[in-house]
DNA sequence: CTCCTAAGATGATCCAGATCATATGTCAGC
DNA sequence: GCTGACATATGATCTGGATCATCTTAGGAG
C-alpha cells in the first residue's frame, strides 16, 4: 500500500512514510493524550483524526479534524514541548508516527517539506482563532451559522453542499450542549439558512448564514 | 533610542529594525484591523499592544497581549494572508513594521531569527488552545481561575504575584461580563484561592487556583 | 483637603442555554 | 417488513450569567 502525505510527490511521500512508524487504530481511540510529550510528528495515512480538549468532564471540545495525508499537532511537535491537547480517531485510521528528529531534519533538507508544514501551522492557528470566534459567541444560532459556514469553505464542493456532521459533532464544535445544537438547527432551518433532509443538513447557498453572521 | 527586539543582539535587533519603518501610537489606537492584508511582520518596540476579535457589537475578547521587543501576528506575515483579528495598543506605543519580503528573508538568513520566530508561533498557538479551553469551560469561577494561572505562569515572579490587569480586561481574557467576572473574583477570594488589596487581584499562591481547576 | 473620574461592588430582574425525560425518525441487518 | 441501535426531535424545568441600575472606593489633580 502507498500512500500520499498531504500532496507531495511519491518520492517525498515515500522518503517521509519510511522514515516513521504506522500503527493502525480502531474507531474512537486515543492516539496521543493532552500533557505526553511530542517526540513526533503525527500523520494520518487513512481514517479521520480529531484533536479535542475536555474542559470538563463528560464535556468535549474539537480543535480540529485531519484527514488522509495530514499533518497534525505540528507545532508540538517543532518545539518538542508537551501536546496542548488529546488526538482520538472518528473511524477506523492508520496513523504515521515521524520522530521528531527525522521530523526536523525534513524541514532542513526539504523546502518543499518545510514551505507546506509552514502554511499547515499557519492554517492551524487561522482555525484556531475561528473557533475562539465562536466560543465567544453567546447566541447559539450565530455560533452553529459560524460553524457550518466554516466546514462549508473547507470543503469548497459545489452547492448544495451536504454537512458529513451529526448534531453531536456540531455541538462538540461550538461548546453548545446536544438539544441546543439540534433547536438552533432547526430553528435555523426555519428560516430558510438551510434545509435538513432526513436528518442532514444540506446548504443550497451560504449567503442567509453569512446575513445571519454579519 | 536603540531597540532591543526579542532577546537578540545589538546587531541583528538594529538589523530588524533598520529593515523596517516605525510608527507612534496613543491609547487605544489601531494598528490593523481583521481582514487587512498582512504585507508586514509587526514587532512592538515599546508599550503593549493587544490583538482582539469582536464577536459581536461590543463585546471583545482578547486573543493575546505583546509587549515591548515581541513580534506579533507572525503567521499572517508568514503566509502573507489577512489578519484574523484587530491589533490596537493598550498604552502609549512604537510599532516596527518589517516589510514581508525583508521578513522572509531575515527568516532564510539569519537561523537565530528563524528559531526565535518558530518557537514564538508555537507559543502562540499554545496560548490560543489555551484560550479555547478557557473560552469552553462554562463555570465563571474556573474560567477566570484558569485565566489567572496562565497570567501567572507567563511572568513568572516570585510570590505574591500581583495580577496587573483591570477586571475588565479579564473579563474581555475569559469572555464573562464584568460583573460576573467581579463577583467571581469576589468569591475567589472568599475561597481563599487569592486576596485581594484595594481592588488588585493577589496571588499568595497557586496551589488553590490549580485545586480549582482540577 | 476636596473634587473628580475610573474602577470596583452589589442588588434585582431576565432569559438563553443546560439538563432531564421521553418520543419519533432513520437505516442497517436479519 | 421487522427489529435494534443510534440519531434526531421536543417538552418541562432549572439556573448561572447577562443586563440594567445604583452605590462605594481608590487615587490623581488642583
């Protein structure tokens, strides 16, 4: 099997894939806990990982979700520090584990390598602050509008664009509770910012969200 | 007047600030705004500067706080995009604007610089998730205590540590409204976890505020 | 010392979201 | 088409933080 690390060519894809470990993770594991110390650079080669913190027991907040091909936690891993958070699989994934070594030796002899992890930390710290946008957000339909507008740039399909989220998904994104998350969405719904088909939520356009927004 | 950017040399700190053009601020004055075109690396050369979001008409959240010789904004000057939130001073200030070519050039020159620019963008993505923890955790009191250690933690002094913010300002650091955070704080100090002297927020210790948080 | 302004303190009221409970819908596997 | 498991939906109640109003305190300027 032969994978394609973010979009590199096979050369590099290769040279990088060799140069670490892959283990293979079931659904809703623990790859990495908040706290251990980063002495890799984590890639996911198949499956979905997300990165969440747990401000309180039993609740779950998601940073950020990485697919097939993706770098995560770069910036624990460039400074070697401790991860700020814990990486938990949404489906059954392979993972690459990069030791840090290699992982900086990369970025030294490779600018390719270097330029797109650069742009990745860059895009990392983009998200994050979106999501402190909508953490401090109060009312709840503008948080979920913020949030749905945002998966719907990510994946720059055409319209309708279907939302692969469930309502538990969406709530971890915005800090809002279940019942409030499917409420809002209804409400929402309501006003004709979207329509739900049989559970999903489809966007036909993004312009009465962004209204919604400001 | 010679500046001393981060914490390097006499040469590099006048090489850095020869390559750019300073400006004078008052109080509270902006020096970009969210959506701006990031086309320089901003390094505050005295006073303090603040980046904020406004999630909403009035309300501000305070994504960090740079003082005098630190670069902020690093990764929009990186990958040359726009700027995701406000930076406006807090005091009389100097800014240095580094153009971005002679940025990224300082960056492929000079390793000290590079290092110090990396290791700062991890920083500041250890404090956005910070942020993000802070932001989701939905009691006040835990809020604001998590928001007081990481105060604490940054300028490292010894004990009593004295919290050189107004209340407003933490509120606008954990995202409450002022009197919650005032009568937060208030019941803080009635747990005994801080004093507090004619209206300044002490820390004797953080043991209880960490006891707090868990 | 007095005045003035900004910050801190506190009370009263309101409401959006959390929580608990329960019902309905969806779809995969038999 | 039936069943089970999970997701979505919705009602009832509770509560912590927001908001508005008022008051006190601290500290600088004159």
């Amino acid at each position: 099997m032969e994978y394609l690390v973010e979009s590199f060519d096979h050369d590099l894809s290769n040279r990088i894939v060799r140069s670490g470990t892959t283990r293979s993770y079931g659904f809703d594991q623990t790859i990495f806990s908040e706290g251990d110390k980063a002495t890799f650079l984590p890639i996911v080669l198949s499956g979905t990982v997300k990165m969440v913190k747990f401000p309180e027991p039993g609740k779950e907040v998601i940073l950020g979700l990485f697919q097939a091909g993706q770098a995560f936690a770069v910036p624990p891993a460039m400074d070697g520090k401790r991860f700020p958070a814990t990486a938990i699989t949404t489906e059954e994934s392979e993972v690459l584990f990069v030791p840090r070594d290699s992982f900086l030796e990369l970025m030294e002899t490779s600018a390719e390598f270097s330029a797109v992890i650069t742009s990745r930390m860059c895009g990392i710290l983009r998200h994050q602050v979106e999501t402190i946008q909508i953490l401090a957000t109060p009312s709840a339909e503008q948080r979920i509008a913020t949030a749905l507008l945002r998966l719907a740039k990510e994946r720059r399909g055409e319209f309708p664009i279907e939302i692969a989220y469930r309502r538990k998904d969406i709530a971890d994104m915005t800090g809002l509770s279940l019942e409030t998350t499917i409420r809002a969405v209804r409400r929402l719904a309501k006003k004709d910012c979207l329509t739900i088909a049989s559970g999903r939520i489809i966007l036909e356009s993004t312009t009465p969200l962004k209204k919604l927004v400001g």
